[in-house]
C-alpha cells in the first residue's frame, strides 16, 4: 500500500485459515491498521491482492466486502451513538432484509415475521454479550466496556466469516480484558469464525491467538507461534530497541 | 449597576451599528416632486431604532435572568388512547371546517397543504437521511410539468398523470443522485442547487415543448370520479359533478375540492413517511447520518441507502407538483425559483429537522401568516429573516424537536 511517496505497507502476508485466531502486532505506525483497511476494503491496495476463500476481493470497496462475511471494529469504537443497543444491531441486519417498501409500508405478515427474527437474534446477541438490561440504552451512554461488546455484537450478527479486532482490548481493565480473552475464543469454538486481532496488550495476543505475524515500518519481520515470537531476535529489538 | 455599567460599551456599538444599517433602509427616502427628485430625512426612526438596540443591549443580563425561569412550552407526552383521540378529532376538524369557512381562506389552506406535502416530502431527505437538498423544487417542477405536458401533448387526466408524475421525479431524484451522491454536505447542496437551477433553465428553453417562459395554460382541474367540476361539461352530452348531485353549480364546490384532495395527499404522505422512519430503510437512514465508515463496514450501501431517501422525496415532490398544476390551471417556470426551495428548506428546517409534527405546523405557519399579515407585505421577507434568526438563536433545533421513535424490547420476552 503506497500512499503518494509513502510506502506505508509492503510485501505483508498474512494467511488466515478457518477458525484460526491470527494476531498482528508491531509498534505504532508500523502499519497494522492499513493491513486492515486494506483487507476490510475502505483502502485498495496499490499492489498485491486480497483472497477470501481463493476469490480475490481487494478493491471491491468496503461494504461488498463485509457483505461476502469479513467484518471489522474499529481502534475507536464506532457505534451509533445516539441509537440504542438494540437498533445498532437492527441496523447491522439491514443486508438481511428481504421485504420491499411495499411490504414494509403496508406491515405485512412477512414484512412482520422478519422484524421479529431481527429482533430474536438481537436479543440474543444481547444477552450473549451480557448487554440485555442496556437494550433499550443509546449506545453512546454505555459503559466503555459494553461498547467495546456491543461492537463485536454487532459485527457478529451478521454472520462474518471472517472477524477483524482492531485493539479490542484498549482502554479496558484488567477484569475486562480478560473477559474478552474468553470471549474471542468462544466466538471462534461456537460460531466457527476465523479472527484476525491487531492488539498491543501482549498478555491478550499471547494467551488468545494461534499464529502471530509481527510487523514493524511497514514490513513483516516475523511470523509464528506466540513460543516462537516471543523469542525471535528481531521482535525483542523491534520492541526493547538496539540493546 | 456594576453590570449594566459593564455592558454600557457593548450596548453603545450595537447602538451605533444599527444607527448605521438603519439609516439607508429608514431614514433616507427618495421623494418625488414633480419631475424633481428629493432625499428625505427620517431621523426620528434611525434614532428610535438605536435607543431600543441601546436598551435591549443594556438589559440583557438582567434579561437572561429573568427569561431563565421561562421553560419552552414541551409536547406533553400523551398515552397512545388520548394521542390517537386528539389526531382524530384535528383530522375531523380539518376535513369539515371549508364547509363553512370562506373561500379564500380554504383556498389558502390548500396552499399550505401542498406545502405541508413538499416539506415532508423534503423531510426525508434533509432530515431523515441528512442530505442537504438545496434543488428540491426542481422536482416540484418535474412533477408539474409532468402532468400539464401530458395533458397538453396527450391529453391526460389528472387522475392519469399523477403516478406518472410521482415516478418521474422520482425517476429524476435517481438519475440525479446516482452521480452526486457520494459528494456530502456543502459540496452536495451546491450541486442539488445546480441541478435545481438547470430544469429551470431547460423548461425555460425548451420553447417547442414547454412554452418556454410562458408555460402551459388551461390545464383541467381533477374530476371527481370522472365527472368534471365544471359549470358546462367539455365534451359534448357529459355529465358534470353538479348535475349529477342535482346541486346548483357553484365555484365553491371546486376550492372545496381541491382543499380535501391536498388534505388527502399531505395526509398520504405523512402516512407514508411516518411508517418509513418505523421500517429498516429508516433506521438505516439515521444510522447513516451518524456514522457512514460503520455503515459500510456492516455491508449497509451508503449509496442505495442515500438514493432511497433522495427518490422518495423527489417522488412526494412530484406528486405534489402535479396537484399544483390541476390547482393553478398554468404552470411556468417562475414558480420553480430557487427561492422556493428555499422555502421548503427554512419549513423543515423551522419545524425541527425530522420532525414531522414541526414540519406541518411550520408548514401551515409559513403560508398563513404572510396571507393574515398583508398589510405588512412590504416587509414580508424582513419578518421572515428576522423570524428565522430568532428561532436560529433561541431555538435551532426546531419548533418541535425530533423525538424519534426508538424501538424497544418487547416487553413479554423478558425474562
């Protein structure tokens, strides 16, 4: 990914198979976000693609993208704030819907029944995340951490294939953190979702993911298991600096 | 003391300051003598002017503490039995009551009726979906055209052209947006004001079709149920409205109408807009306005979604424009100005944006007032600058703020 004269992201390669929970981390700016903006479709890659299940998917802008199941949240969360909890995930069922204008205008029976699935899995979502008490809550009052949640939520309720954290685990206390450490991991036993995290908290990334791929200046440095990582030469100096 | 002192220099500029803009507007008068023209000093004003300036100025803290305690009058909030009693009983009202008014003020309130339809039509797009629309009468015009071309080259009824008329300009808000509508906020109000300013421009041109600057005259008023309002029937042996109901015919029968026929399509459309906010399309419009990077990360199309709201509106502006041509018996394009979208704009905007209560009640103000206040007529659009200040400095959230409705946890499914 070049932007201008920058070369932000070069030669990344990342492999994510099913229902593998891979982490990136680097230092700041080493160009983890951009990975994801460029997988996630908000950036078109200059050069080099990007294949979901062998078919290519770079460039097909961000939307399509998250409609063929690779979902993201966001390093700052992105709800709609001034939509209770309950219609974020509404909202975020807007690709399921299959009744016209018509049969919403005049409430029919169909248009009724698929209201009423919306609502089912929003309510289950809601109680899975534990955020039922705050359904009817505008998601800009709640609590950090139940934001956070209700992010996640919201990307899985439409079903993602492919799930992108982009730092969960920020701004978060201990108790929480470790919370989402069994979230993520149950996410991916129930629901059958791969999982790809940029995270900076090491106790998350080391105690959750499967494979780590570290980054630093825009380049992979290093790629493995967390064992592995932990003792490559070149992931101590990137984060200790020259000893 | 100490405060009012304080304030003594502020208050003295504003005083001067209005001293300054008053004197051109009130205080020099061109007279005419004869063939002899003469400056008239009217100082009197200017200085009246300044000394309240000077007063309100120097009073304002003070004021502030006195209004604080006055609280904007807010909707009481009504159980759903007395809220749906009180539509009701003004929906009652507003259909009998041209059976006893007198004509002109019927035929105003058509007026407003139409307007209560394009604001809630715009409505959609401005504050549903947040899309600054500055071209809206463009599809008023679209509307209107529609039908008096019809009628003029094929010789349509209204009851004929007005779907078609409806899914033309909707037609137009599609084409139209599908290529503005990735530009946002001020960059899309700009090009909407040239799309307006272009239709305009091309019924104005387009001589061999539309008449040009004169229009199209002598377009037929609806008929009711295919009998014509009219004191002799146009075609040899038909039968008109009057005689059909054995009544002596009279001109008020029409106004009337008309009245109950812009009642019907504003209540349509209030209808129509009222269930969309209620409908996923809705939610999906509020949740564009609040985050579109969100938007598209959940797979929501901010371009279907956006294109939605602008065809739905220009949709409402078509069926409107239509009614408008029947009404006026002649369209042109002076009535398609810039101005009057702007009109359409300041009632959304006055009502409270996505506010449908605030956007019929600025509506009806907005046509009413200046009718009650002709003897002011001269200082008509004064007012209406003055008004809009006002309200933007005491009031910018509208008349009646929105209070969308939010979906809630059935409360069965608790557990």
């Amino acid at each position: 990914m070049r932007f201008g004269g920058l070369l932000a992201v070069d030669s990344v390669n990342l492999e994510l198979s099913e229902k593998q929970i891979l982490a990136i981390i680097g230092p700041n700016g080493a160009g983890k976000t951009t990975v994801f903006n460029c997988i996630s479709g908000f950036y078109t890659p200059t050069s080099g693609n990007v294949l979901l299940q062998g078919q290519s998917i770079a460039g097909l802008g961000s939307h399509t993208v998250a409609r063929k199941g690779v979902v993201r949240t966001f390093q700052n969360v992105r709800l709609f704030k001034r939509m209770t909890a309950l219609e974020n995930l509404l909202v975020a069922q807007h690709q399921k819907n299959r009744a016209s204008v018509l049969a919403g205008l005049f409430n029919t029976p169909s248009f009724r029944r698929q209201e009423a699935e919306a609502m089912e899995r929003s309510l289950h979502w809601l109680d899975y995340m534990g955020l039922r008490e705050f359904a009817n809550r505008e998601a800009g009052n709640l609590a950090y951490g139940h934001q956070r949640r209700l992010e996640i939520a919201r990307c899985m309720i439409t079903e993602p294939k492919v799930l992108m954290l982009d730092e969960p685990a920020a701004g978060l206390n201990p108790q929480e953190k470790l919370d989402l450490q069994a979230l993520i991991r149950q996410l991916r036993d129930q629901y059958g979702v791969a999982i790809l995290l940029i995270e900076h908290d090491m106790g998350l990334v080391m105690g959750v993911s499967e494979r780590i791929t570290v980054m630093e200046y825009g380049k992979p440095i290093a790629h493995g298991t967390p064992e592995e990582v932990r003792n490559n030469e070149r992931v101590i100096k990137a984060y200790l600096g020259e000893a | 003391m100490q405060r009012l002192l304080l304030n003594l220099g502020p208050a003295l500029m504003a005083a001067v300051i209005t001293a300054l803009v008053v004197t051109p507007i009130f205080g020099l008068q061109l007279q005419r003598v004869g063939g002899q023209m003469s400056l008239e000093y009217h100082w009197s004003y200017v200085l009246w002017a300044a000394l309240i300036v000077f007063v309100v100025q120097l009073l304002k803290p003070a004021l502030k503490v006195a209004t604080k305690s006055i609280v904007f009058p807010r909707l009481p909030s009504l159980s759903p039995g007395v809220r749906n009693a009180l539509i009701f009983a003004t929906l009652l009202m507003a259909v009998s009551w041209p059976f006893f008014a007198g004509r002109n003020a019927v035929d105003i309130a058509t007026l407003a009726m139409i307007y209560v339809m394009l604001g809630l039509g715009l409505n959609i797009v401005v504050g549903f979906a947040g899309l600054l629309d500055l071209g809206f009468v463009g599809f008023y015009a679209v509307g209107a055209y529609t039908y008096a071309l019809l009628f003029h080259w094929a010789g349509w009824s209204f009851w004929e052209a007005l779907p078609l008329a409806g899914a033309v300009a909707a037609m137009f808000g599609f084409v139209l947006g599908f290529p503005v509508l990735r530009l946002r906020g001020d960059y899309l109000a700009i090009v909407t004001l040239g799309f307006g300013e272009i239709i305009r421009l091309l019924l104005i041109n387009l001589n061999d079709w539309t008449g040009g600057p004169d229009g199209i005259s002598g377009i037929p008023k609806p008929t009711v149920m295919g009998f014509e309002m009219t004191r002799n029937a146009s075609v040899e042996g038909g039968t008109t409205f009057h005689q059909l109901m054995g009544w002596e015919f009279s001109s008020v029968h029409m106004v009337i109408f008309l009245y109950l026929m812009a009642l019907m399509l504003a209540m349509v459309t209030l209808w129509i807009s009222n269930r969309l906010i209620r409908m996923p399309i809705g939610r999906a419009w509020e949740a564009l306005r609040e985050d579109e990077i969100a938007c598209r990360s959940l797979g929501l199309s901010p371009m279907r979604i956006k294109l939605s709201a602008f065809t739905l509106g220009a949709m409402f502006a078509g069926f409107g424009g239509a009614f408008f041509a029947a009404r006026q018996g002649i369209v042109n394009p002076e009535s398609f100005t810039f101005i009057e979208s702007a009109l359409i704009l300041a009632i959304v905007v006055l009502g409270g944006m996505g506010s449908q209560l605030g956007v019929i009640v600025a509506a009806i103000l907005i046509t009413v007032l200046p009718e009650l206040a002709r003897e002011f007529s001269e200082y008509r659009m004064l007012i209406f600058g003055l008004v809009m200040i006002l309200m933007m400095v005491w009031r910018p959230q509208g008349l009646f703020p929105v209070t969308r409705p939010q979906v809630q946890v059935p409360q069965k499914t608790v557990t």
